[in-house]
C-alpha cells in the first residue's frame, strides 16, 4: 500500500477509536477492521500497532488488541498535563503569535462555535461527533499553535488524543456541550485581549472538572 494510502487508513482507524464505536476494553478485531477497509491481515496489524504505540489501543500477547479501559486515575493525569501543555503554549502563542495567529484563533472558533449551536440538543451520532471533535481539536491547537515548540504541539496532540478517547463515553452524548460553549468563548476573549492570567485560569477552568484531586497550586499559575 502507498504512503499516502496508509497515512490515510491509519486516520480512518484512529477516528473510528476516537468517535465512541468502540466501547472501552472492547476487542479490535483486526480481521474484522481488515474487511470494512479492504485491505490485509498484515496491513491492519500494522496499523493497530502504530495506533497502540501513541496509546490509542492495548496489545498483549495471544490476547490482541483491545480499547484501553476507562479510568479515574489516567484520566486526571491526562487532564493535569493537559492543562500544562495548553497553559504554556498558549501564553507562548500570546506573546509570539501577532495578528496572523489571533485571526486563524478567531477562525478556528467560529467553526467551533457553529457546530456546537447545531449539535446543541440532538443525540450524537458518529458523523456529528467526529465533526464536533476535529473543531474542537483544531481549536485547542491553534490556541498553542504560534508557541513555536514542535515537542510541545506535538506532545500535546498525544494527550489529547488518549484524553479524548477516555471521555468518549460521555463525549458521544455531549454532555459537557453547555460549558464547553461558554468556557471556549472565555478562553478566545482572554486570549485575544492577551490577558495570560486570565487565559491560563480559563484553561484550568476548562478542563478541572476532569480532575480527581487538586493540582500542584505551585505549579500551575
């Protein structure tokens, strides 16, 4: 298979791990994967290691492969450093990111804005909810996108997607939809007066609720 053939398949699999298709801890079938995207036994397997590789699925020997289960703990420790990553690259994209950045920031939620008004009220389904979440990722990463720190962007895009997936049970119904609305908006408004404080406390206030204990208040500003 091609590159670019491959590249795209790996995006197929990893949205369909990211959309809620798949329940947590369920097996991934690969001759079952195989078979939806016509392709080979040793293609998808390859696939499904790479996938588990940046921790997307598990994979134990003589068992296969398997969404990772839901957990509390992992759950906050992706959130925590989350809220890390997205804290310093946003004040970094603050100060180095100009007119250009808060125009494609301003973009970027507009999008946003628009599909979480359409999706507001109606029962998910994987099409809406894939949307819903490549908005939502673009958003956050323009936010951090002018931080001119590859590690940190792409660090970030690896704890967002694994943050993601643990939420997906609850994601698929949009249940956090009416804060999310607010706290977005919050979050461009003190970006674009270029307010760090008040962008980085947005960001906590964001993501908090997905926290089992308190923060490092020294760490964090």
């Amino acid at each position: 298979m091609p590159p670019d053939s491959t590249l795209s398949l790996y995006e197929e699999v990893k949205s369909r791990l990211l959309t809620g298709e798949f329940d947590p801890g369920q097996r991934l079938r690969a001759e079952r994967l195989r078979n939806d995207h016509g392709v080979s036994a040793s293609t998808m397997r390859e696939i499904l290691f790479r996938l588990s590789a940046v921790g997307l699925a598990d994979f134990q020997e003589q068992r296969g492969f398997r969404i990772p289960s839901q957990s509390l703990e992992r759950q906050h420790d992706l959130a925590q450093f989350r809220i890390f990553l997205e804290q310093q690259g946003a004040r970094l994209s603050i100060r180095l990111g100009g007119v250009a950045w808060e125009a494609q920031l301003s973009a970027a939620h507009h999008k946003l804005s628009h599909i979480e008004r359409v999706v507001a009220g109606q029962s998910a389904d994987p099409a809406l909810l894939a949307l819903w979440t490549a908005a939502e990722l673009e958003f956050h990463r323009t936010l951090i996108g002018a931080c001119a720190s590859e590690v940190l962007k792409s660090t970030h895009r690896l704890l967002y997607d694994q943050f993601r997936q643990q939420l997906i049970t609850v994601d698929r119904k949009f249940v956090y939809l009416p804060q999310n609305v607010a706290q977005h908006q919050a979050i461009l408004d003190a970006a674009l007066a270029k307010d760090e404080a008040l962008t980085c406390a947005q960001i906590k206030e964001h993501l908090s609720r997905h926290l089992i204990r308190p923060l490092p208040q020294k760490v964090v500003a």
